[in-house]
DNA sequence: CGACATCTTGAGCTGGCTCAAGCGTAGTGG
DNA sequence: CCACTACGCTTGAGCCAGCTCAAGATGTCG
C-alpha cells in the first residue's frame, strides 16, 4: 500500500493529481527536501482506528497520505456519524483551513507527510504551479463532494453503493493500486453505511445483490470489480463521465518544477 | 436586492467573506477598478430562470453575485436533478476550474461581477491577501457543502428543511439582506424538494410543520424565521455552531488591501 | 380567458429502517 | 489450549418516513 514512484507513472503526464502525487511520493522518499523554498516535509504515523485530529483543532500542519486509508467525518449531538470523504493514498488530507472543520479518522495504519502551514502558504505564493495545482485538488475534492451529495440526495440504495464503488475504483487507478480490477477496502459494513446514509443491515443486502448480478464483490478487505461497466451503468454512466476526471484543460500544461527534485 | 455598502459594515471587519464582499462591491459600483493589479470586472445580468453556464462548459470568467439569487446543480441521466448550492449577493460562482463541473441556474434576475480568470489568476498571484480570502471562500464552500452532505446522510426531512433555512438566515445575516429575522427566499418547493433530496410534496408536508411548530414560515418568496433558537435546535444545534462560522483564526486578520480601492 | 405553474391535501404504497437472533473469526487472558 | 469476549457479517420479520398518484385550489401571465 505505498505510493509507487516507478517511471511507468511518467506516462500519466498532464494529471495534476497524479504529478502531485509523484512529487509528494519524490518528497517523503528522503525525510526532507527543498521545493525552490525550504519545506520540510516530516513523516507521520497514526495508528489504525485512531483520529489523526478533531473538529475543531488549531492545525500548524498541512498534511498528505502516504500510505493507509483515513475519512473525514462529522458527529451529530446525539452520536450519528456521517462520512464525509475517504483518504487513500495520495489525497490531500488538509485541512484547506488552519481551524479543522471535521475529524479525520483511520481506517489502517497511515504514514502522512506534513509540512507547516506556513511554510506551504509561503512556497504557495512563489510556486505559481503548486498555487495552481493546489487549486485543482480542492477543485477536484468539491467536485468529489458534490457528486457525493447528488448521490445521498437522488440515488437509491445500490445507485449509491455503485457509484462509491466506481469512484474508489478509478481513485485507486489513478495512484496505481488497482490490481486486476480489484482493491483493497478496509471499510466496515458500518462504515459504509455511515457514508452512504443507509443502516447496517441495508448495506449488507446492497452488497449482497451487487454481487448476485455480477457485478462486485465487496468483502475481506477488498473490493473486487466483476463487471465495471454494469457498475459504471447502475451508478449512472452519465454522470460520473463528467465527474471522475481529475484533469482540467487550464491545468493540464502544469509541470511542478519540485517534481524534479532530486531526492535525499 | 443589492448588496449594501454602507459604513455600517466596517464593524464586521475581521470576516474575509464580508470584506471580500465589501471589496466587490466597491469594485462593482465603479465599472472597473484596479486591485494593485489591473483586473477589470465586468458586469453582466442573467435573466430569471436561465442558466449562467452549463456543465462542461468551458469559461473564460471567473464571477461573483452581486443580485439576486442563483443555484448549482447536476443532472442525472434520467432527468432527476440535484442542487447542490444556492448562491446569493457575495458569494463566488466560481467555477474554482476552467470546466465547469455542474450547471448555474439563476431563481431570479442576476447581476454578476465577473472577470477573466487569467487576470484574476495573475491578481491572484500578486496579492497574498486575496489569494488567502479565495482559499477561506473554498474552505467555506467545502464546510457548508459537507454540512450538507451530513444532512441529506443522517438527517430527517424536518432536521434537514431546519438546517437549509438557519444556514440560508446565517448567510443572508452576513451579507446584510436580513431583514427583522426575514429574508428574501425565491425559491419553489420543487426547487427545496431538489435541494434536501425530498419530494414535492414532502417538503411541503414539512414546512408546514415547522409552521405550525412556531419555527418559521416559508412562501410567498419570503422566509419568515419566528423563532430562530428553536429552528436551531431542531437542524442540530451543535453542530451548527461549528459549521456556519465563516472566519477561522488564521485568515481573521487578513485585510483585503483593495478593499480601500476608491469607487470610480 | 386559457394555459401553466405552484401549492395543498388525501390515500395508499414501498424502500429502507429497526429489532432480533445466529454465525464465524480474531484476539485475550487464565 | 481452551473458554470468553468482541467485532463484523448475515438473514428474517415487521414497521414507518417519505414516496407516488390523484385531485383540487390559487395565482399569474400573455
């Protein structure tokens, strides 16, 4: 579960996410390298089923995943938990605020690479590239968000559960951790409830009939991937069409210069 | 319908959204105005129920609301629609990216402030301070879009219709358009049952309860909140208080210095 | 005045919920 | 090495929040 760093990623040029995310795997290869302004980036580790920070705190720290799965998460007063977003790999775990917004949770034993808030905002101003590919990323995480939101608010229950399901599909594709049309998926039942708004029980029987139709097979820590075009169909082929490209015609040209830094 | 720019506003000085809004204003009275760097903001008007721009569509402008009120939202294959958004005077229309990412509709004649993104891009850029206010405007786009997210996973119809109304109360409040606990609300139930993911006839199955609770009455194009702590209590009061705050310590002391441009 | 949009209410239906029970597996401590 | 516990998965049964269908009232605009 580490983010490989092999030159068979050159091919994916173009994509910012993905060249973030090579440059981020460059930069938490050495303990600490410079990106034309001095950024350290340290490396974390949380322990599976533990937060990595709460609502509410006061973060120095903005943070990525190295390795791991985490979800940011919010409580309601009377103990319902609603999951907002997985983190794989990759993902900018934030927050985008100094003031945390959600808590932020693990799934598996993670490693992070974080660097001080202010440092990046510094590094932000004079890298015009990395202001703009910062800019993509949290284009890309409202754009995840609001398909989340259309699917809670206009999907029924296996609609919801496919569209997850392809979206994490070709999340994983992209930092190269799809292997034979299968993943690893360290998600409950309940928390795939909890993501999905819909019990426990009902996720079961959602699971249950995906795999009954050939589609996928969700379960042991894995999701395997049968047919992903039924899947991409029953999630509504249409819309993630638009949604899961991370692209960007204005940002596709982007090179991020540190990406090229030598590492330690 | 226009947003006031009036000295009493000065007192709420620390709130990027505010001062950014007063900015604009300041921009939009004059038609165009230099902030340090040269961007020209243009004016453009929408007529009511038009859309602005459509999903995939590629746009030269970034654009802000000065009148009226307008909404994001999606499409599935089948015709269902989910908005995900309203927008009122102040808010950023974005896209955040060249592509939009889902259709803008308008609830009522608009007037937007719109400028080309590469002006705003190089402004952006060279004014620490403005680039610091659109990262607090994400930020805050991204809150109240995973608060909403909360709602249509874990709350109920009436939970949900509560927390739209205090959030839309705490939003027009901020901007100045709260008028003796009433605001402007040109919005149809079809347009709220896409919104909390209800039906038509649900939603106003909903409304009159909160009606006859003594909570608040909405038609007539007009929210009328009679009883805001109530409504609070009802949408999830604790977890309001930490999502509709705009601020956030590390951004709080950010004066906008074009905010002192003179009008032309 | 006709056409259309919006709101309202009743009546019956259903997708997803709750409650409850059983099962397999992985620790954990004696 | 074997209880014992805890957690996660699975399935059945009954229920209900919110849905669909239907019809009427009201407003509005050309």
């Amino acid at each position: 579960m580490t983010i490989p760093a092999t030159p068979g990623h050159a091919e994916m040029a173009g994509n910012v996410n993905r060249d973030f995310l090579r440059h981020i795997s460059k930069l938490a290869t050495g303990s600490e390298t410079e990106i034309g302004m001095p950024i350290r980036l340290e490396t974390r580790r949380v322990p599976k089923n533990h937060d990595v920070f709460s609502e509410g705190d006061t973060l120095r720290d903005v943070m990525f995943m190295r390795e791991g799965w985490a979800y940011r998460y919010r409580l309601l007063g009377d103990g319902r938990r609603h999951i907002v977003n997985f983190l794989i790999p990759g993902d900018f775990v934030g927050p985008y605020f100094a003031t945390a917004a959600h808590f932020c949770g693990t799934l598996t034993d993670v490693t992070l690479c974080q660097a001080p808030r202010s440092d990046f905002t510094n590094a932000n101003r004079d890298c015009p590239a990395l202001a703009t590919a910062l800019e993509a990323i949290m284009a890309t995480e409202y754009r995840l968000l609001s398909e989340r939101l259309v699917s809670l608010g206009r999907r029924n229950a296996k609609e919801r559960m496919a569209h997850l399901l392809v979206e994490l599909y070709d999340r994983m594709r992209r930092v190269g951790l799809l292997y034979d049309n299968s993943y690893e998926f360290p998600v409950t039942q309940e928390v795939l409830a909890d993501t999905l708004g819909l019990s426990v029980v009902h996720v079961n029987r959602t699971l249950r009939s995906l795999r009954e139709d050939g589609l996928a097979i969700v379960g042991f820590g894995r999701v395997c991937v049968r047919n992903i075009e039924g899947l991409m169909e029953v999630a509504g082929a249409d819309d993630t069409a638009h949604a899961f490209p991370v692209h960007a015609a204005g940002v596709a040209s982007v090179s991020l210069p540190m990406a090229a830094a030598p590492a330690a």
